[in-house]
C-alpha cells in the first residue's frame, strides 16, 4: 500500500467509524493517532492496538487539544500526511417543533461544537503539517449532509455545514492540501446526542434498528463501519488521489436512486 509509514490523525476514534478507520489505516501500514473523548475507549484503544496507535485523550472542540494530538503525531513519528476529522454527535431527530426552544439554543451550541467547530480547529491544527507534508484531510459527513430527515435541524445542518468548510478549505489550502469528505449512511455505532438534549447516554441504534436502516437503502444491506473505509484510503492516497479535491463521496449504498415505485430497481434480479 502506497499508505505505508504515512501518519494519520482521525478524531473520534474510540468507537464506530473512527475505531474502523484506525484499524484500516493500521492494516494499510499507516501510523495512526487519534483524538478521543472518552478515557474508557482511549484505553480500550491502548489496549487493542497497543504501540501501532497512539490515543490522546481530548475534545476536539478544544483547539489546545486538537494541537496536542498534531504535536504527539509530530514528536512520535516526524510528520502527519492525512488529517480526518470524523468525531460526532447527533440528535436522534430531534425536530423543530417538538423540541423546547432553550433546548434547541443549548443543542445547537453543543453539537455544532463537535461537529463543525471541531472539524475547524482540527483543520487549524493540522494544516502547517499537512501543508509541509502536501497531504491531505478528509471529514466525515453524513447523508444528512444532502438530505433531510436523517437528523433533526441541529444534526442536518451541522453536516451541511461541513459541506461548506470542505469546499472553502479545499480553495484555501490549494495547491498544497487536498480537503475532501465522505458521507457515509446510518450504521451500527456509539453515536450519542448532545447533553443538551439528554441523549449523551443514547446511542443511535436505540432508535434504529438493521432492518430499518437495511430498508430505505437500494443496495438493502446494513453497512458496518467497516464498509465505509475504502472511500477514505483512496482519498488520502497520494497515488490514487492526486486530482480530487473539494470532492464529497456519497458512500450511503446508493441513497439517491431511489425509485418511485421500489426503493430498489432490480429487486427481481
Ligand atoms: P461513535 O459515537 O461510535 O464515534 C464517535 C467517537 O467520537 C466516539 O468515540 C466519541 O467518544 C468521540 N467523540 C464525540 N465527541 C467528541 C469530542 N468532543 N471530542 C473528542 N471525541 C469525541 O459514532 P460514529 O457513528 O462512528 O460517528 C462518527 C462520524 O460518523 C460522525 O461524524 C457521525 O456524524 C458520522 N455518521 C454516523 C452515522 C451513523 O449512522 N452512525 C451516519 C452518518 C454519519
């Protein structure tokens, strides 16, 4: 793999799809460190990968952490190629009209903290490096970053919001830094809502379930984290990557051909 001893710093990668994509890069010969919240999944993560990964324990809404965890990739391996910004929250559909106002002012703070203001001064943390390194970033979206009804305001927003620091950053950070993102769709993860709200101990597949998820998609599986990795190592691959940029993947197993009389066409095949 072409993505051997590079050094890559993911967010949020305690559990889910930031626990895959640590994984995924170790398999691919990468040096990964991660920034994670949780001091549980910071030592489970110690524990599982031992010295192929390194865990800060942080929030990205901190900009003082998100410059630990780029200086621990630096004083560890002496570079960073490929930063990934990919710590969440959601908001368990939360909606406009059934959620108290002082709840929608408290949510909004909160989860635009983790989900935007974190990718942001992860950006400002990493970009001196990358930008030594020509590397690259790459953010986590969400099918909710095209459609509705995959979160509530707060969370459709929020990745709508990502959408836009891509491009601004893919403009700004050329020629020497590729910024892309890939919007996976709903899959079995920790994914937690914001205090605000009450849901930091709800995770989301108390809402959902395999089958639903499985149901609205037209490829009609229920993806694993796993399954979404693929699109992130040919993003940061300098040798399978060197043209996209301001580019956002929609890896949600084919959520926008739906049909109007199936949800999949070739169901009969
Ligand atoms: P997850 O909760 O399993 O993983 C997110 C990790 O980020 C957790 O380990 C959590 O502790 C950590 N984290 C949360 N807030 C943090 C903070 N402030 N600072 C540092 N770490 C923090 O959830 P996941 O589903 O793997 O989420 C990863 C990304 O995928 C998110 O951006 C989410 O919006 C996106 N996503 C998830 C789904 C889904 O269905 N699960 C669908 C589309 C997009």
């Amino acid at each position: 793999s072409d993505l051997k001893d590079d050094v890559v710093l993911i967010t949020g990668g305690g559990s889910g799809l930031g626990l895959a994509l640590v994984a995924r890069f170790i398999e691919e010969g990468a040096r990964v460190v991660t920034l994670e919240r949780s001091e549980e999944k910071v030592s489970r993560l110690q524990q599982q990968f031992g010295e192929q990964v390194v865990a800060v324990q942080g929030d990205v809404t901190c900009f003082a952490d998100n410059q630990s965890a780029v200086a621990m990739a630096l004083s560890r391996f002496g570079r960073l190629d490929c930063f990934i910004g990919n710590a969440g929250i959601w908001d368990h559909n939360a909606s406009l009209l059934a959620t108290p106002a002082e709840q929608l002012e408290s949510g909004f703070n909160e989860l635009f903290a983790v989900n935007v203001k974190g990718y942001l001064l992860g950006a400002k943390a990493s970009a001196p490096a990358l930008i030594d390194s020509c590397g690259s970033m790459i953010f986590t979206l969400s099918n909710a970053a095209w459609y509705p009804g995959g979160g509530g305001p707060l969370y459709t927003a929020s990745k709508h919001a990502d959408v836009g620091l891509i491009r601004q950053l893919a403009y700004e950070l050329a020629p020497k830094v590729r910024v892309n993102g890939v919007g996976p769709c709903g899959m079995a993860s920790d994914l937690r809502g914001p205090q605000a709200l009450g849901q930091q101990d709800t995770s989301i597949m108390q809402s959902l379930t395999p089958e639903k998820i499985a149901a609205i998609l037209p490829l009609q599986f229920s993806p694993v984290p796993e399954d979404f990795t693929g699109p992130y190592v040919m993003l940061a691959s300098r040798r399978n990557n060197r043209t996209l940029s301001g580019v956002t993947i929609n890896a949600d197993a084919g959520l926008a051909i739906r049909g109007i009389r199936h949800v999949a066409g070739g169901l009969q095949l």
